[in-house]
C-alpha cells in the first residue's frame, strides 16, 4: 500500500529549464550557450549539489577557466538565478490533493545550499513532510546511498513510497531499492493519476 509520496524538486515541483533561466539575464543566442553549457550544466553545479564547495569557491573556479567577456554575466547569473526558479504549473494544486487524502509527501533533490533561499518560490515545500537535500547529506541522486538515507531518517519502507522524479536513472535506482517510481513528464493531473494508479487494488504486484 502507498501511503508515502516522494517528490524531486527540479522539474517536479520547480522548472528547472536553464536556457529559460538564462532569458531572463540575456537574449544574445551565444551568451545563452554559454550559460547553459559553462554555468548551468558543468563540474562546478554539481560539485555545489554536493556540498562540497561554497558559492563564492563555484563563481571563482567558473570565471578562471572563461572568457573575461563573461564574467560580469556570470556573476550576475549565478548571483540571482534562484528569483526564476518558479513552480511548475500545477503540481502545488495536485499536492494538496493528496496531502488532504492522508498521504505523506517528502522531497528527495540534488540542491545546493541555496534551496533556503529559493524554497520560497513554491508554496509546495510547506507541505512537506520531511526534505532530504543533496547539498547537505553530500550525496547525489542517483547514488543509492541518497534514498536509503530519505528512509532511514523519516522511518520509511520502501515498498510503502512512490517516487516521482523527470530523470529516468533516479527512477531506476529508486525502483532497485524497492521504492516505487514514475517518470514524470508534466502533464495535467499526472501526480494523482499515478497515485490513483498505484493504490488500485492489485496493481503493481
């Protein structure tokens, strides 16, 4: 019986589309590129996913391997990202639903330590029953250690929880722990239709 929800948080709760994000900075085509490919989507992001570099260590190491002509769109960008990470339209509707039916819901994401910050963009995180960030458990998705330590400190079992997350891996080593897991793809009422799915009788036996 599923009596646990479990949420990633980018693309699930928040839109985390990097060349949207960057619109809001700049609309020049090359200085998009940059961003997605040398700020968004490189060693530094994760290394603060991981907790194992401050923000100011993550702006310093981006600008010494850049083009100077950056620089100052780097800081920017990295300094007031957070402001257009916004909800994906919705989720926060479908959560509440399912909250007020007794379900449990948490959150399992790769984040640095500035989701205290951003976390007030999605009224979402409030109804959170327990939140485990990456950040500071210094381990990422899909590292199985992650998920076994969501368990472990909110007393979970595994084949009690469904998981939601947009990236297949995460969902596989979930599904190898024994957790329930769905690829979530954004569309209208997808959180309650597996949910509905799941608790039918006899299925996923």
């Amino acid at each position: 019986m599923i009596k646990n929800l479990i949420f990633d948080m980018g693309n699930v709760v928040l839109d985390y589309t990097p060349r949207r994000i960057a619109s809001f900075f700049t609309q020049d085509p090359e200085e998009l590129d940059f961003l997605c490919s040398e700020v968004f989507s490189n060693k530094e992001w994760l290394l603060l996913d991981r907790g194992v570099i401050t923000e100011e260590e993550a702006i310093e190491s981006i600008l010494s391997r850049t083009p100077v002509k950056y620089h100052e769109l780097c800081k920017r960008v990295m300094g007031g990202w957070e402001d257009y990470f916004l909800p994906v339209d919705g989720t926060y509707e479908q959560l509440i639903s399912l909250k007020e039916r007794g379900f449990k819901l948490y959150m399992l994401t790769n984040a640095s330590l500035k989701i205290h910050k951003y976390r007030q963009n999605s009224p979402a995180f409030d109804l959170m029953d327990g939140i485990v960030v990456s950040s500071e458990e210094h381990l990422l998705k899909p590292e199985p250690g992650i998920y076994l330590r969501l368990l472990e400190k909110f007393g979970l079992n595994a084949d009690e929880c469904l998981f939601f997350d947009d990236v297949e891996i995460n969902v596989e080593t979930a599904e190898k722990l024994g957790i329930h897991g769905h690829v979530f793809k954004k569309e209208p009422d997808e959180i309650v239709k597996t949910v509905e799915e799941y608790i039918k009788p006899d299925s996923h036996e």
